[in-house]
C-alpha cells in the first residue's frame, strides 16, 4: 500500500514546506493509508519502531531533567533518519561478515532484562517504564525464540535477500533530504540533542 505512494511524497516534500494545499493533500493522504496499513497488518509494528521510542526517550530525558521537549513528530522524523542508519549498518555487517549468526547470549532473558531496565532507570526512577518496556522486549524475544530457525535462515540467506529486504527501507540519506525539504529538522542535532545524549 505505501509502495504505491512513496515516489509522490518525494515529490511534495517541497509543496508541504510552503503549505501547498496539493502537497498537504498528498502527505495526508499517505498518513490515512499508514493507518489503513496498520490496521490491515493489524499491528503498528510495521509502520512503527525504534524512531517512537527514540522520541519518548527524549521525551523522558526533558522531562527529567526539566527542559523544553521538541515536537513529537520532529523527534520521530529525526528518530526515522537514526532507524534507517541502523538498518543500513546492519546490512553492511552481513554484507561483509561470512558465517554470521545470531548469538544466543543476544537472546538471554536476564541480560535483556538488565539491560532494558537499566536503559530507564535514570529516566524514570519508578520503574514503571522499565516495567511496560521489558513485558514489549520479553513478548518479542518469545516470538524470536518460537522463529529461531527461520531467523537463522534468513540471516544465512542474507546474500539471496538483501536487496529485496534493502527495497523496504527508505536509505537514511533521502529520508534526510525528504525532511530538510519539508522544512523539518532531519538530524536529532537539528533539535538541540547533544551528542552525549
């Protein structure tokens, strides 16, 4: 469904810049159809990942820290810019890598558990967001676990699918250039996040 709107919304990125009734029209558009995806896929995952919960942290830390928070979907736009680095990393470690597979220690529950928790602790001394976030992270290393052997085989198979999973991945550097074009900040520098941050 989005396959069918992704070379339109180059195209208007500029006309979204200036308030463009036909551009707004078009962004509108595909927003409606991301639902409709979603909704089909009857989950957010696939439209929804790391550049949300990349704004909610940043979120957490500006609240923490009592400081001004940027807009959501700046923060989720910069954020998307972050995802599609690191999908792009990743498909050059398997590109280059030969016998590559996922290490079980990558799997353990109690390592995760620690290490998910402790991504919060200073955010949110509560807990509770370590809570909701490790009961996600462990309902997702069970599906891991339950498709272990199909993830080998993909991850083994790399070379035969690589191009095909890259199609489905907009390269970092268009998102980026799609964003300044709109008008959007596209780094999360561009929102006054530090590099430490």
């Amino acid at each position: 469904l989005l396959e069918a709107l992704s070379a339109d919304l180059d195209a208007c990125a500029s006309g979204v810049a200036v308030g463009d009734p036909a551009a707004v029209q078009q962004l509108t558009w595909a927003l409606a159809l991301r639902g409709i995806a979603t909704g089909v896929a009857g989950s957010t995952a696939c439209l929804s990942g790391v550049e949300h919960l990349i704004s909610h942290m940043l979120d957490l830390r500006a609240a923490q820290l009592h400081l001004p928070t940027s807009l959501h979907g700046e923060q989720v736009g910069a954020g998307s810019v972050v995802a599609a680095c690191a999908w792009e990393m990743l498909g050059e470690r398997l590109d280059s890598a030969h016998g590559v597979h996922v290490l079980s220690t990558a799997l353990d529950a109690s390592a995760a558990e620690d290490r998910v928790r402790g991504a919060f602790a200073a955010l949110d001394p509560s807990g509770r967001i370590g809570d909701e976030c490790w009961s996600d992270y462990s309902r997702k290393l069970g599906r891991i676990a339950d498709r272990r052997q199909a993830i080998d085989a993909l991850v083994d198979g790399w070379a035969d699918n690589a191009a095909e999973l890259r199609s489905f991945v907009r390269p970092s550097v268009r998102i980026a250039e799609g964003l300044r074009a709109a008008g959007a900040p596209a780094q999360l520098s561009d929102l006054g996040v530090d590099a430490a941050t």
